[in-house]
C-alpha cells in the first residue's frame, strides 16, 4: 500500500487562517493537522508515503524535512485537483487522505480492515471509508454497499480517506478533480462503500476550525 496525503488546495475555506500559513499546518491542540494524518497511517507501515503540495509549499517541505523521513513530496507547481494530484504519483494501490480531519488513533484498525477488504474484493476500484451515523449525509449507499453518485438520497458520510485501485487513472487528463471519476466509477458499478465507526471531526472550515479549537 502507498499513501497520499492532499496538501495542495489553498484553504479558501479557512478565509484570512491561510493568508500566511497552509491549511495543513494550522495548529489543533499543539500540532499541525499534518501530523494528524502522518499519526494514523504510521502503524500501517505503508510502502511509500507522498504529500501534495502547492500553497505555501516551502512551509510544507521544511516542516517535513524537520520531522520526519522517507515521505515524498510531490510539488504542484499548478493545482492539478484531487484527480490529478492523485495520478501524479499513483503506480501502486494507494489510500489517499485529506486534511480536513483531526484522525484519531482509533481509525488506524478500520483502515486496516478497509485495506483487507479492499485486497479481496478485486471487481472494487474506489473503496470510500464512510460513516452511517452523522448530521451531515454526503453520500448514498445502495443495499449492496455501491456507492451511487452523484447522490441523491443520501444516507451515509465520507469520512475523507479512500482506497484507489492502481492503474484505474490512466486515461484521465492530468487536470482533474476526482468526482468526475466517481461518477465514470459508480456507473460502472465498482464504486463501493466501506463503514466505519470512528469519529473523525471534520474541521475544513474557518466556522468549523474555530469551534474546535476555542
């Protein structure tokens, strides 16, 4: 398993909080939300780790450069979306993660049985970790866990994180945000679910961001 961690998007959702520092670098209780994500994927012992990055990449770097070893920084010297910072690095089965989230320990076993059941369900693609109980319904799960999207009656979250089957990007350009492949994905009917219990409090927004850190 390889690992990508988006770090690239600009973090206008966090208004005046990025001016000078990155979304992935605000701090949530003495740490950055990138340590957050290197925490939960580390006991995973992935084959390789990659971070995308983009605003304020150097602030990134150096921070990684300090702390940790071994991770891949892929610069974007343009926003190439989700899609395209995906494809950028993707040569194996990747699980790729967003920063929006304070990740507790907790999700490091549900990934890892997400992984499992990833590994023996080979007509899966794209495997989304989601959440059943939540005020905030993103996502329909069908009675057979597919995934349909877009979503309409939504019953069920994403949890940020999910599993993507290696070589399945080939064909798409290198600009590109990765819903457009969802939809390609759950038409062909291997866009799946996989529910999980933790809790992963979603702070993507400076409203959000604010409420969990004062």
């Amino acid at each position: 398993m390889d690992v990508l961690i988006l770090a690239a998007g600009l973090g206008t959702r966090m208004e005046e909080l990025t001016q000078d520092l990155p979304k992935p670098l605000l701090p949530v209780q003495g740490k950055p939300l990138l340590e957050y994500a290197f925490n939960l994927i580390q006991p995973l012992k992935p084959n390789q780790i990659y971070v995308n990055t983009h605003y304020h990449a150097k602030l990134i770097d150096s921070y990684i450069k300090k702390n940790y070893e071994n991770i891949h920084v892929s610069w974007e010297p343009e926003i190439l979306g989700t899609g395209g910072g995906i494809k950028k690095i993707h040569q194996n089965d990747l699980l790729v993660l967003n920063t929006d989230n304070v990740w507790t320990p907790q999700f490091t076993q549900e990934i890892e049985l997400a992984w499992q059941y990833f590994q023996n369900h080979q007509h899966i693609d794209n495997l989304l970790l989601t959440k059943r109980t939540s005020k905030s319904f993103d996502l329909e799960i069908l009675p057979d866990e597919s995934i349909q999207f877009p979503s309409k009656a939504c019953n069920a979250q994403f949890q940020g994180c999910h599993f993507i089957r290696q070589g399945v990007l080939r064909e798409y350009p290198e600009k590109f945000n990765i819903p457009a492949y969802w939809k390609k994905c759950s038409m062909e009917n291997k866009l799946f679910s996989f529910t999980t219990t933790a809790e992963n409090t979603h702070i993507g927004t400076k409203d959000l961001y604010l409420k969990y850190t004062n």
